[in-house]
C-alpha cells in the first residue's frame, strides 16, 4: 500500500477494536506512520509492549494525542466524554478526531461540543466485533468484508471525511454514511437488542433451581450455546452501549416483546400457520444474510 494515510495516529482505548486497528497498521502498512496506544491502566500498556503492536505507549491521554494528525476514540463509548475533555486542549489544528464506538448519537453529544476550532470531528463505528476483549483479543483481519458507518455531523468536511473513509477501507472494510439517528436504530435491532436478549435468557438459566440449572448447563443445545457466546461479551461496553442508545433499545425491545407475546399466544392456541410462518421468516433472513456474506 503506498503512502500512509496518516503520519501519528493516537488510539484511546487498546482493546478488541484498538488493538485490531494497530495490527492492521504494522501489517499491511498505508494507515500511519507512527502509532501511539493509550489505555486507562499500565497492565495493559505493558502487554502492548510485550506484543509490539505500538510505536509508543503513553497512560497520558493528552501526551498520547500531540503531535497526532488522527486521534481514535477507541474506550467504552461512556468513557468518551471524559477522554474528550482531557484531551481537547491538546489537539493539533486539523487534526482529525473520530472514534469507532458502537452508538453515534450519544458520542456527537458527548464530544460534538468539545471539538475545538480547527479540528475535524468525524464519528465512525466498524461495523465487526467478537466476544473478546483487551490488547490480546485484536486481529488484523477483523474488519475484512465489515461495514464501517459514518456518521459525519452536517458540515464536516468533506476532505476529513473521505480520509476516514479511505482509512476503513485500507482496513478491508466497506465504507457507508448514515444519519446518527438511523445508525441508533438500526444497531439497535441488529446488535444492541440481540445481546439484550442474550444477556438476559442466561440470566434466566441461571436463577433456575439446582438440579435444573446443573442439566441447563451439561445438556445445553446449540441454541442456549449460541445465546452465551454473545453473552460472554464485555459488561463494561456493552452497559454504556445499553446506557447510550436507550431511545432505540427500548423502542426494538418493545417491538420485540409484541411480537413474542404474539408468537406466545399462536403456541397456546396452537395457531401452526402462524408459528411456521415466523420461523420461516427467520430462515429467509438468514439466507439473505449469507447471499450478502455477512452470514
Ligand atoms: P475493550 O476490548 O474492552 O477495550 C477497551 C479499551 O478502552 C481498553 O484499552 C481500556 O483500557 C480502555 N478504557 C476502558 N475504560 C476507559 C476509561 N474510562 N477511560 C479510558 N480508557 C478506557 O473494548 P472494545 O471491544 O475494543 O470496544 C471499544 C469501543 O469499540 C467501544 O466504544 C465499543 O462500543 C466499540 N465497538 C466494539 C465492538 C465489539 O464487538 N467489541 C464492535 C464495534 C465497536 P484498560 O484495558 O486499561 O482498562
């Protein structure tokens, strides 16, 4: 890949997301020159320097982010507000600030405001995650084939936005623009929702009585072992992701709980068409989402 699109790009937060960024930086080279990883705690800095995925380390927000021409918000999206003001004082004129986290309305009120003159604001989410966490879980091919939605408030410039554009691209990623809003609800049924429901069926496993509670866990089918997977999924990002995206949340999960009441009644009045017809849906659903590979 020719030049770098960047010269010091600076990550806050260096974990799943982080840390995949940084990798595909010192493998495939053609995003930045140079790599700063900040994160809140020196454990984890010692373990990036032990797999040397960074140019430099630095516990500092405001350090990690001098002399960037890129700084990525990279922390739970409830850390954002506090990370913006440490380091809004210390960005460089024409920089660009964007961010990857997983809701878009919450980060453009939260560090829309604290955007200093000069610097290029352009809120993004890689649309690509697993249930893993921290510096080891990150891997240069996680954004291969994934969205990445940006969300640029009206007006943002038009050169910032392509070079974030380009980034994600270089990052194997295919690139669209959304309105904040849209993204919320959106993400709201196809990730945020899903692991609501995740979270809560385990919770549910696990306030059954002894006995049956022992069988959940020694017979579980394919089914109860998809659901934990997604539930094994970091609490701390995912209550900020909840905490920060409750309009849309609470809206899918009230349309969800209609349709479950719905699907209730058909199995207690024994309605077969119906039920047949629903999971016929879910099998169509699926199938498109292979034809579109993002099965
Ligand atoms: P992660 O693996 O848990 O890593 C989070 C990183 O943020 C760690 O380096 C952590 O530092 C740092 N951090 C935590 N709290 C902080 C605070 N209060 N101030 C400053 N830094 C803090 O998280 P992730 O999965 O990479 O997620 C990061 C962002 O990407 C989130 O906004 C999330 O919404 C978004 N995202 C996640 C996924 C996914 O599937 N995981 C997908 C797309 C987007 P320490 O290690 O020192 O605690």
């Amino acid at each position: 890949m020719g030049e770098p699109l960047f010269r010091r790009l600076a990550l806050l937060g260096f974990g799943l997301i982080g840390s995949s960024v940084a990798r595909v930086a010192r493998e495939r080279g053609g995003l930045a020159a140079e790599v700063v990883a900040n994160a809140r705690t020196e454990a984890t800095l010692e373990r990036v320097r032990e797999l040397g995925i960074a140019d430099r380390c630095e516990i500092d927000p405001a350090r990690a982010v001098e002399g960037a021409d890129c700084v990525m918000l990279c922390a739970p999206v409830g850390a954002y507000a506090a990370l913006a003001q440490a380091i809004a004082p210390h960005l460089r004129p024409g920089c660009i600030l964007t961010d990857v986290g997983s809701t878009k309305q919450s980060v453009i009120r939260d560090v829309g405001p604290l955007v200093p003159e000069g610097v290029h604001f352009v809120p993004a989410h890689p649309v690509a995650g697993t249930e893993y966490s921290g510096p080891d879980a990150g891997f240069s091919t996680l954004f291969d084939g994934r969205w990445c939605l940006l969300t640029p408030p009206p007006g943002t410039d038009a050169a910032a936005v392509e070079k974030v554009a380009e980034f994600w691209r270089r990052c194997g990623s295919m690139v669209s623009s959304m309105e904040p809003s849209h993204h919320d609800r959106v993400l709201a049924i196809v990730s945020h929702l899903p692991h609501l429901i995740a979270f809560t069926i385990c919770g549910t496993a696990d306030d059954l009585e002894g006995e049956s509670r022992q069988q959940v866990l020694q017979f579980a089918a394919s089914g109860f072992r998809d659901f934990t997977r997604i539930a094994a999924s970091d609490p701390v990002m995912w209550r900020d992701v909840f905490l920060n995206n409750r309009e849309a949340l609470l809206e899918m999960l009230a349309r969800f709980t209609e349709d479950a009441q719905a699907m209730a009644r058909a199995v207690r009045w024994g309605d077969a068409d119906y039920i047949e017809d629903r999971i016929l849906r879910g099998r169509k659903i699926r199938r498109s989402l292979i034809e579109l590979k993002q099965a």
